[in-house]
C-alpha cells in the first residue's frame, strides 16, 4: 500500500468518526446534581430555570432497592401524586430518558409519600434551537424586571461523560488505525 493511500484511509476513517456525533448540541440532565433524585431534595429549586430541549437527556440517579420513577400522563394524576395508572416505570437507578417530542411530561416518585413531599418533575420540552438563530439573553436589570416565567439555564461548564468517552473511542481508533497501516 502507498503512503497516500493510507493517509487517504486515515482521512476518510477521521471524517466519518467526527462527523456522525456533532451534529446537535445535546444537554445531559442530572437530576439533583450530585444528590440526586433523593427525598430530601428541592427538585422544584433545582428544576427552576432549566430550559429541556428536544433531544436532551435526562437521567434519575436512585437508589433502586429504595425508589423508583413513574412518568404520569396528565397534570391532575401529577398534582394529585396518583400512581395507579403510570405510562412508564423506570426501575434500575440510574435511569437515562430521551426527551423527544416538543410538550409536557411528568415524573414522579412511584411512593405517593415521597411525591407529596415534592419528589416529582415537571419537564416542558421546547424545540430545538437552530443555529442560525441564537437564542436571545437577557441582561440581568432586564432579567429582574420581568415578570415571566422563562429564565436562561448556564451552560454546562464541564463536558458530559458521554462526550468524553466518545472522544477517548475516537483517540484510540485512530491509534489502532495508525499502528494498522504503518504495520501494513
């Protein structure tokens, strides 16, 4: 094999690798942060100024053994903490959930105890945003003054394990690729 057909692998190999996953910002959620989903927890503080997207993912860290999640289908069944008629359970502990579809949904403790006490979440999904239209912010007299209820989450300062681990699969794949055609 020639050099530059080699080169040209290792090329052809890097575009497709990069250029599947960067095709949408994606948020990864935590609820509770370090806490997580935990009774004790103000998931309401932690929700409030929260903007989900479609496309975002959301992830419930618990202890399984403890608690598990329900997803309700109307406000009156998540108000009311009523467990009897869940669309979904989410049982494992560390549950991921694809936020798709622009709306309302609703997850709560499946214990009706821990729900009243505030162990539930609303989450409205907006749509994706286009970049080509940033979204505008407010400064913060202009923040103050408004009376709304939309707020501007912070960006994410660290990026998501997931996007780490992609990064590391990409580095050692052009490695082994590498290490491929300079043994051929």
């Amino acid at each position: 094999m020639t050099m530059v057909t080699k080169m040209a692998m290792v090329l052809v190999f890097m575009a497709a690798s990069t250029g599947v996953k960067w095709v949408g910002a994606q948020v990864h959620h935590v609820v509770g942060g370090d806490r997580g989903w935990d009774p004790s927890f103000d998931v309401a503080s932690w929700s409030s100024g929260r903007i989900f997207r479609v496309g975002d993912k959301i992830c419930f860290p618990y202890s399984a053994a403890q608690e598990s999640i329900v997803e309700v289908k109307s406000k009156d069944e998540y108000e009311s903490c009523d467990v009897e008629n869940p669309i979904r359970m989410y049982t494992v502990g560390l549950d991921g959930i694809e936020l798709d579809g622009e709306g309302i949904r609703y997850f709560m403790s499946s214990k009706p105890e821990s729900c009243k006490k505030g162990l539930k979440l609303r989450v409205e999904l907006m749509p994706l945003q286009s970049p080509e239209f940033p979204q505008e912010t407010l400064s913060e007299s202009e923040s103050e003054s408004d009376n709304s209820d939309w707020s501007i989450a912070a960006a994410p300062t660290t990026p998501s394990p997931s996007v780490q681990l992609y990064g590391n699969f990409l580095l050692l794949s052009f490695g082994l690729l590498l290490c491929t055609c300079v043994a051929i």
